[in-house]
C-alpha cells in the first residue's frame, strides 16, 4: 500500500488549520457579544420588573388612602454613593432601597404628623443595619429624612463592609 506523499498536501493543510482556528475565534467573540448582550437584557428586565412592583405598591398604597390627605402615602428611598470609589451596580442599589422601602412600609398609612414626629425612629430603625448582598456585607447610614405632605423620602449611604 503507497502512502501519498505528505509535502503535496502541506499547504492544504495548513489552510483548513488556519481556517479552522478563524471559525473557532470568531465563534468565541459572536459568544461573548450574546453573552454581554444577553446581561444587559437581564438587568433592564429585573429593573422593569421592580418598577412594575413598585408602582403596583405605589397604586395599593393610594388606594387605600385617596380620601385622606393627612396620611403618609409613599415612602422613596434614595442611595448616594459615600464617596466616589463606593459607587455600586444597579441592582445592589435597587435591592438596598427596595429592602428599606419595605421596612418602612409600617409608616405607610400612619398619620403624617405622627410620622414627622417619630423620625428619629425611623432613623434608628436604619441606621447601622447590615444588608447581605450577593456574599458582601453592606452597612447602610441615613442622611436625610423629609416629610413632603404625604411623601415620606429618605437618602441614605451605604458602604461595603470588610470582614
């Protein structure tokens, strides 16, 4: 049995090599631009999806209280960055300000004379709390509390905890 000889097919060869290793490089990048693609889909569908959920509250809340305009109705919650260099993603920040938010539901539905007057509560009730975010500690401080007629907005910092 005669083998062909190797040097005919040299240069075939290594054609259908360096075409092969193209396909497989462009296939890595067509996958990582899907991939980048594919997560910023994601974040801006968990961001609709907790503005739906906060508007559906929003809409339960003045509700029940459309006919009383002495009473708190929404409470906002506002996360500034303490620095420049403790500035977090969209979605840290939005579970942050979506777990104070519901803690302070309690004030939803209260008198807003009983809620200006009970701020250092509230204030004490964040204060110094430890969230855990994605296996990271975060210890959130409060600013500001102001009562607008029957919004109750809150701004608070928040900074990663080292263990």
């Amino acid at each position: 049995m005669r083998i062909p000889p190797f040097a005919r097919y040299q240069r075939l060869l290594a054609s259908l090599g360096l075409l092969l290793s193209g396909a497989i490089i462009g296939s890595a990048v067509y996958m990582s631009i899907h991939q980048h693609t594919y997560n910023e889909l994601y974040v801006q569908l968990h961001k609709v999806i907790q503005e739906n959920y906060d508007l559906q509250d929003d809409i339960a809340s003045l509700k029940k209280t459309k006919n009383n305009q002495t009473l708190v109705n929404i409470v906002n919650v506002h996360l500034l960055p303490k620095n420049d260099t403790d500035i977090f993603s969209e979605d840290i920040q939005k579970e942050i300000e979506g777990d104070i938010k519901s803690e302070l539901k309690v004030a939803i539905g209260q008198k807003a004379s009983f809620v200006g007057d009970a701020q250092p509560l509230y204030e004490k009730l964040i204060t110094q709390k430890t969230y855990f975010l994605h296996d990271k500690k975060y210890v959130v401080q409060v600013k500001s509390i102001v009562l607008i007629q029957t919004e109750l907005t809150i701004w608070i910092t928040a900074e990663e905890k080292k263990t």
